[in-house]
C-alpha cells in the first residue's frame, strides 16, 4: 500500500482511530504507561491491557502468510471486545468455507 512516495504497512491498515491515538500519545509519553495512565485518568492495569490488545492485532496483522483483510477485520473486532470469539470463530468459518466453494467453482470452470 502507498502513502504518497512511502509504501505503509500491512500492520497500520488494522489500526482504528482510537488505536492511532493511543498509540501517538504513548509516543509522546515516552513509552511510560504509568504517564499514559495518569494522562487518561485511569489505572496502570487498564493502560497495560490496551496495549496488550494494540500488541495483538499489530502481530495478527504482521503474521507471515497474513490473513485476507475480511478475517483481520474480524479479528481486530474480537480482539478489541467488540465481538464474542465463538461469534467471531463461526463468522470465520462460514469465510474460509465461503472461499473454498469459490475457488472449487473456478476450478470448475
């Protein structure tokens, strides 16, 4: 992917807008999550698992053999709360059964 002359990778496609905030401000923190903490008005712990989350998505996003851009969107959905993994583990493999009949009937033809 190509942002103006620079070429951008696949990991920051999977980023929301709220993981690009968190992600400038820890910069500007220094990489210190106790300031980020103090910074957001919230605890250490809380500062900790979000990027824990960032951590998750970024290295399912960078994986080698990466995923098609449906399942990362998926994922990212999951690993951020906002979708049940057994909802999510279903829609994938409605995906991944979608893609094989796709591709038996491109054989076929």
């Amino acid at each position: 992917m190509e942002a103006g002359s620079r070429t951008v990778p696949p990991w920051t496609l999977i980023l929301s807008e709220e993981d690009w905030q968190f992600l400038k401000r820890f910069v500007l923190a220094s990489g210190s999550l106790k300031d980020l903490a103090s910074e957001y008005g919230i605890c250490y712990p809380t500062v900790r698992s979000r990027l824990d989350r960032l951590i998750e998505k970024i290295r399912a996003a960078d994986r080698p053999g990466r995923e098609d851009s449906f399942t990362l969107y998926v994922r990212s959905l999951m690993i951020d709360g906002h979708l049940m993994a057994v909802i999510a583990r279903e829609i994938l493999r409605l995906h991944e059964n979608s893609k094989r009949e796709r591709n038996d009937n491109d054989r076929n033809i």
